[in-house]
C-alpha cells in the first residue's frame, strides 16, 4: 500500500514558476515508477511526465517538454515537479501517482495506479 500526498501547488503569473512535491509512505517508494498527471476543468485526467526508479530516466509530455523537470529523492520518499515558464493552459489540479510494479514509465493501468489527493495549480495571464 503505498499513500501519496501532494504539495506546492498555488496562483502564479504566466511565466513564473512552482515546485510540486509528492510525499510518499510504505517501504516500496524506491521500486515503483512515478508520474504526474493534471486534470484541468471540464477534461480527462491527462500525462504530464514519468521517472523511472533510479531517477535516471525521465518522460514527458510534449506540452510540458522543455519547461517542466520531474525529479525524485528515494531517500526522502518524494518526488517533485519543477514547473518553469508557466502557461494559463497549465491551469490544472496537478496529481501524482505510483504505478504498480512492472509498468513502464508512463502508467497505462491508471485505475491499478496508486493517487494522491491533487493540488491546484492556477497560472494567470
């Protein structure tokens, strides 16, 4: 069992920046893949960016390439989302999720997924 709680998020300017945080509990943190995901109103649930258990592989959505950085600590049992240049569309409560062990970097079984509670990201122009 594995319980996520996110932090971070908050009202920005287009442009500016926020650092997401991702605290997990259990002892399994350091052998499941991580991602975010976002949900902005009115749509789907969608990708954001991935981290592999070494943290040495990351993935990401075309929109948030080049802009935001997922990261992780195993020691500290987190992992983070730097959000830089920061757009309007970014608006979305933001997600973060533990993938059950075998998946691949981005989840496809999202419903087998662990998930935290959402934070609001709210990016103004």
């Amino acid at each position: 069992q594995v319980q996520l709680v996110e932090s971070g998020g908050g009202l920005v300017q287009a442009g500016g920046s926020l650092r997401l945080s991702c605290a997990a509990s259990g002892r399994t943190f350091v052998s499941r893949i991580m991602n975010w995901f976002r949900q902005a109103p009115g749509k789907e649930r969608v990708f954001v960016a991935g981290i592999t258990r070494s943290g040495l592989t990351t993935y990401y959505a075309d929109s948030v390439k080049g802009r935001f950085t997922i990261s992780r600590d195993n020691a500290k049992n987190t992992v983070y989302l730097q959000m830089n240049s920061l757009k309007p569309e970014d608006t979305a409560v933001y997600y973060c999720a533990a993938a059950q062990i075998g998946e691949g970097i981005v989840i496809s079984r999202p419903d087998n997924a662990y998930w935290g509670q959402g934070t609001q990201v709210t990016v103004s122009s």
